[in-house]
C-alpha cells in the first residue's frame, strides 16, 4: 500500500524545508541534491554502499515509488549520514550535513500526518572495503551539482585515467580576431549595490577562516596521468637517467650560478602542503634508484623528478630567486627528455624558453621595434598547423580554456600567465615530427604594467591583454587557475578546473600595453574562448558570503623591479599610429570616465606590503630599464599641528611623533581616496548653526485641521461610492434572478362566445 495523498503532501513539505534551509547567503542543501559521478568517482561507491541524493528521493516520492513514509525518513536521513561517514568532522560539508540532519528530524516531528520518526536510523558507518583507501573528495563535470564529500589524505598516490570535462567539439580553422578594448556590455555589478565598510581584524580572521574552511574541503589533486611521459630510445636507460641528473646538477647559468642549490636547500623531512603525492622524495632518492635500477620504464624516472619540481615549487615562495632557479631547472630537464634528447643543455640567454621576450618586454609582429623582441600577435594564427583537441604532455592534459604557467624568457621567478585559445600540431617541411604547441593569451602581473602610483591591486591580481604568442609544450611549468571577478570574491573553482595546491589569481581589468591604460571587464565572456562562451565557464563552490581579496599598493613602491614601472597613459591623437597595428581612437567621455579603472579596487582590506602573488621580488631584464616617471598620487590637505606650526624644526624638538597602533587604528574610519585613518586629536570644535526656519503653531494647526478634512471629506466620499456600488450590485442581482412567465390565455373560439351571449340574453 503506497503512503497517503496527505503523508505525500506533508513530506513533500519536509524536503521543501531541507532545500530552502540557508546559512548567511548559501543554500547549503545544493551540495546534497546530486550523487557523484559513478565513472569518475568509483571508489566513492565503495567506501558508500548506499548512496542517496534529495533529487532522488524527491523523485521516487512524486512517483509512488515508497510504500511506507517511515522510509523516506530513512533514506532523508542516509544522505545525512553517508556525508558525515565520508567527510571529516570539521569540513564544512560535515557540518552542513549535521544542521539538516538535526533540521530534519525536526521538522518531521511537527509535520500533520506522518509517523514518528524511527529510533533507529540507518547506520552512520557503513562498511568500507580494506583495500580501498579513504579517497579524496570527489569532483563533477562543470554541468552537475553535487555534494563534496572529503577525507584525510590517502596514504597511496590514485592517478585518474584522464581529466573529467568532456571533449569540445573542434570548429575548423579560421582567422579569429579577438578583440583588445572598448565598450563591453555590463555585467551586474552586485558588488557595488552592497553596503561595504572598512573591515576590522576580526572581520578579516573571520573571512580568512571561511575561505581556509571551504578549500579544506576540496578535493586534492592527484598528479598526472600515465600519458605524455619520457619515452627514452636508449637500451641503457640507467645510464642516461645517471646522465640527466648530472647534468641538472651541474648546469651554471650564464651568471656562474648553479640553479641546483634551490634543490639542495630543501629539507628531505620537510613537510610541504597541497601536494599529490605522498611519499617522500628528494634528489638522493632518485640517485639511489637509479644506481639500483629501480626504475624499470622511463615514466617511473620521469614521474619523481617532475614531483621533485612539484616539491620545490611549493617550498619556495613564488616570485624569490630560489623559486625561478626550480623552475629554470625545470624548463631544462623538459629541453633534455624531449626529442631530440640533446647530451648537453644548449648556450640560452633566454632560460630555454621558446620565445625570445615575455610579458612587457615582448613586441608583437611586424612592428617597428626591434624584430628579435617581437613574439606576440593581436590574432590567432592558423597556418602550417593542424588544430587538436587536446594536448598531452608530463601526464597533464591541456584542453581550450584551461590556464597554464608558461616559461618566462626574462624573468624565470615570474612565469608567464596564460589561457589557453587553442592547441596544435605543426605542419610543413620544416615541422618537427612529435612537436605539440598551443596558443596562449597572456596575462600580466602588476610590475609588468605602467601604472600611476596610487593606484592598487588585489592580491594575485592579473590583467587581460591582447598578446597572444605560440609556445611548445616544454614551456608548460604546471596547470593554474584564474577567476574573473565577480565569480572570485564568491568562491573557489571546482575540480577539475582547480585543486587548493595549484595558484589562483583573480581578473578584474583589461590592459592596453600600447596606451597603458586599464579597462573595467564588464563582459566577462569576451575574455574566453568562443567554445565556452555559451556554458557555465568555471562553476564554483560557493562562499558563506562575499569576500574580498586584499588590497595592495604599486609592487614598485616596496622596491620590487619589473619590466613596467611607475607612469601615466599615453594619449594617442585620433588616426595616430600604433606600434603593432591600429590607429589612435577618440575616447569619448564616457568611456574614459565609465569604464576606465584608474585607482584599481575599492573594496577589500588595504595592506601596506606588497604580497608575493601580485607583487614579488625578481630580476629587472637588462634590454628594458624602468621608466623613471615621478609618482602622480593625490595627496590629501596635510591638517597636522607640525604643519600648521610651519614644520617640526619650529618645535624645536618638544614634538614626539607616534605611529598609531594596529588596535587603535582598526577602531577608525579610512578615507576612500588616501586611504589615511580619519583620525583626530581631539574632539570637534562647536560651532554655532544658524537655526533654520520654523512655522509657527498657528500655522501648523492649520494645515494639521485641514489635512484632517480632507481625510474626512475622501472617507464620506468613498463610503459615498461604496453605497452607490452596493445598490449597483443589488439592482443587478434582482435582475438576474429568474422569474416565471405570464401566462397567456387562448382566445375564444366563436362557439364559446354564442354561448355565453346567449347564456346572458336568457338570464335578462
């Protein structure tokens, strides 16, 4: 016998409840609403055996399916249940599972109609298999929704067989123009509809501890898959690995310098975070395995060294020297394992990249300048090549769309940061056999732009520009992630498009290079590629709230060196010349006030340091000096007593100048140009104010009795109207009502009236 129409109403009610359930701005019931992905995640099945989902459940209800409704509560309480089994006790699914498992037996009890619930419910610790590690969290396609279950690092390394998007049809190959600048249609700007305030410290831990609590909960990367690895011709491949790592360790740069000491400095017992292996590595223990010809096959070999370079980078902050000599030894060790494997590294001024000049130094094609330095192109090229699907290279995969860190030739500290439009194998006579390439738009960190010193920059803030530029797949240093504004300050990227060890950084503008301007993005779609224009590029898990990132001022304001520098724009005269191709435009007024960004963000907290994401420390190429440009900052009216005495020496040293505390300085106010405290010695001076003018009594006892009679004047009116519309309808009902028909009589037959003619002459 099926449940009831009043227990199907009552427990469709319930689930209602559970879906509508919020906590700040989240709907904390999206991560329960779908069951993962059973191909990409069958280990997750293993350690569940029954697995549940609302959608599911909501759907067995609707038809039929259930015949007692104490077990729809079970299997409400089993979605529950398999996520507080799966997930550890403080991650954020866990929690969010506990409040709508204490919500539902909640609102089970008040609900008319449904039996109580069972005192025993399913059980929280389902049997798990042996032989099957506690498996991170899973990660579904872009499309689905689904809860993120977590656990503990597992003790063994899981390579999936390949990335989880789906393959995007290939168009075929045309010229495609992407455009630079200009007018783009706006995007809802929710940001600046909100109440913002300078936040305080608490505010910041408390936002800090939201973004820590959600990216614990990520799934971790798992390395590489078995494609796209060394496949070394030579029998003797002990040797040739012995030979590799010699000639790493013994390379001097041009300078005299030996990049392998970075490696050499990192403690073999160190423990470094985020990464996707688990046992320990270092130089020795790869020397050891090749001396005891561990590695039977060339992946083996060429797996621990690229986890090695893995290691590195996430020990060394990213923008020091020690940083740029891992990833110089990096680039090298992809120069040696690739065809045609060469027994020496190759003389380089430009650190093995496969261009000659990076961001801000790089000049596109057919320029004027200097031809050595021109590299980038405003167009996407499509000759003497074949377009692929994907590219396969160290056991990444490299789709259209995905973002990439690329071989700086000026600066290896600072690698280049690019999305990638499309991916390649050359043709022609001049092709090399094997060789896969990509084209990438790069992006541009803070110190390789000309900017006014005012102006700030958010932490791990990049800037779109219209460089594109080919590179071959040994540039590639690792896969990263960048989130357009407006879906960074609400949460993180779901796998596969990020995982916690890879950098993040954040967009918000465009940059024009060749008129140093930056540009408000308001159509983020235009910053893509055209196959996911149409989707839902990046899905992300969402934040409790909003959350900003950090402010930062200039990265040259602290000293860091870069190939921009501290400069104004460039006016250019309508139909004037521009190196690379185009012409000088009339900004209307509008444009130049609306959309271009001069001073950078206004919200989020202001820090006085430069971070190491958007401003770090590195080399100032030696072909491309920093324009020495005044800084053109606003100053604000200095009201200081030092100032209005004329100057500390007219104190003659009784002055004490005192910085303010951080504890007294979160307690005020900043101003939102200056970003000084507005803070003042004393209180503010009285000064009398002229009282404005008042009516007198007379007056306003007046208008109170005449706004009084027109209030009783509308309220006999409308009662007047009521009446008339009352009679109206009363009228109108008499006249519907049905009512009987006269009766009509026959007339009289001749017959009748000679009779009763005759009746009445024989009675007179």
């Amino acid at each position: 016998m099926a449940i009831s129409p009043a227990q199907k109403r009552a427990i469709e009610e319930v689930i209602q409840t559970l879906c509508a359930a919020v906590k700040g701005r989240r709907k904390i019931c999206e991560m329960f609403m779908e069951l993962p992905n059973r191909d990409a995640w069958p280990e997750y099945y293993k350690v569940i055996p029954e697995p549940r989902c609302i959608d599911g459940i909501k759907a067995d209800v609707e038809r039929g399916k259930y015949k007692d409704a104490t077990v729809v509560y079970d299997d409400l309480t089993l979605v529950f249940a398999n996520a507080l089994h799966y997930n550890e006790n403080d991650s954020q699914i866990a929690k969010d599972a506990d409040t709508l498992k204490n919500l539902l037996e909640e609102t089970w009890k008040n609900a008319s109609g449904l039996p109580p619930p069972p005192t025993s419910p399913p059980p929280a610790e389902p049997a798990q298999s042996p032989s099957v590690p506690t498996q991170t969290s899973f990660s579904t396609p872009a499309a689905s929704t689904s809860y993120l279950p977590q656990t503990t690092t597992p003790p063994t390394v899981v390579i999936p067989k390949t990335t989880l998007r789906p393959s995007i049809p290939h168009p075929p190959p045309k010229q495609q123009a992407v455009e630079e600048d200009g007018d783009m249609s706006p995007e809802p700007q929710e940001q600046e509809n909100e109440s913002h305030s300078w936040e305080s410290a608490a505010r910041d831990e408390e936002s800090a501890e939201i973004v820590r609590q959600l990216e614990r909960g990520l799934p971790r990367w798992e390395g590489g898959h078995d494609r796209g690895w060394m496949e070394y011709p030579s029998e003797n491949s002990a040797s040739q690995y012995a030979e590799i790592l010699g000639l790493l360790k013994d390379y001097k740069t041009p300078m005299g310098q030996r990049p392998w000491s970075s490696l050499e400095d990192i403690p073999e017992d160190a423990q470094v975070k985020d990464l996707s292996f688990s046992e320990p590595i270092s130089f020795k223990i790869i020397q050891n395995r090749v001396r005891t010809q561990h590695y039977l096959t060339a992946l083996q070999f060429d797996r621990d060294l690229t986890r090695l370079f893995e290691r590195a980078r996430r020990w060394h902050a990213a923008g020091t020297e020690a940083y740029g000599r891992c990833i110089l030894l990096q680039r090298l060790y992809h120069l040696l394992t690739s065809p045609p494997f060469p027994s020496t590294p190759p003389p380089t001024i430009s650190n093995f990249s496969s261009i000659a000049a990076g961001p801000g130094v790089a000049r596109p094609l057919h320029s004027s300048s200097e031809s050595s330095l021109a590299v980038t192109t405003f167009r996407i090229p499509t000759k003497d090549r074949s377009f692929t699907e994907e590219l396969t290279y160290k056991g990444m995969t490299i789709r259209v769309g995905d973002w990439v860190h690329l071989m700086n030739p000026d600066d290896a500290a600072k690698p280049i940061i690019a999305q990638v439009f499309k991916t390649w194998v050359p043709e022609g006579d001049g092709a090399k056999k094997g060789q896969q390439g990509l084209t990438a738009c790069w992006y541009f960190r803070p110190e390789q732009t000309v900017h006014p010193a005012h102006r700030q920059f958010w932490e791990g803030e990049i800037f779109k520009t219209g460089h594109f530029a080919d590179h071959i797949a040994e540039d590639i240093i690792e896969q990263i992630a960048c989130q357009f504004t407006a879906k960074h300050i609400r949460g993180r990227p779901r796998p596969p498009y990020w995982y916690p060890s890879w950098p993040l950084y954040v967009c918000d503008s465009r940059y024009n290079d060749r008129e140093r301007v930056f540009v408000k993005i308001k159509n983020w779609n235009s910053c893509i590629p055209e196959d996911y224009r149409k989707n839902d590029f990046m899905p992300v898990y969402p934040f409790e709230r909003i959350i900003y990132p950090k402010r930062y001022p200039s990265p040259f304001l602290s000293g860091v060196t870069g190939p921009g520098g501290i400069g104004d724009s460039i006016e250019r005269a309508e139909g004037e010349k521009i190196e690379g191709g185009g012409t000088g435009r009339k900004r209307t007024r509008k444009n130049a006030s609306g959309h271009t960004d001069h001073a950078g963000p206004r919200y989020g907290t202001y820090v006085g340091t430069p971070s190491g994401r958007a401003g770090s420390a590195g080399a100032q190429p030696a072909h491309q000096p920093q324009p020495p440009v005044p800084p053109q900052q606003k100053r604000a009216e200095d009201r200081s007593i030092g100032t209005a005495a004329g100057g500390l020496a007219n104190l003659q040293g009784s002055a004490v100048v005192e910085v303010l505390p951080a504890e007294t300085v979160k307690h005020f106010d900043r101003d939102p140009e200056t970003n000084q405290v507005l803070w003042f010695s004393g209180p503010p001076i009285e000064v009398a104010r002229t009282p404005a003018p008042q009516h007198s009594l007379k007056y306003l006892h007046y208008v109170a009795m005449k706004r009084k009679e027109n209030r009783l004047q509308a309220r006999k009116e409308e009662e007047k109207e009521g009446r008339e519309e009352l009679e109206q309808m009363d009228v109108d009902e008499d006249s519907s009502r049905p009512c009987k028909r006269r009766r009509i009589a026959a007339k009289a037959r001749m017959t009748d009236v000679l009779d009763d003619l005759w009746k009445r002459v024989s009675m007179g």
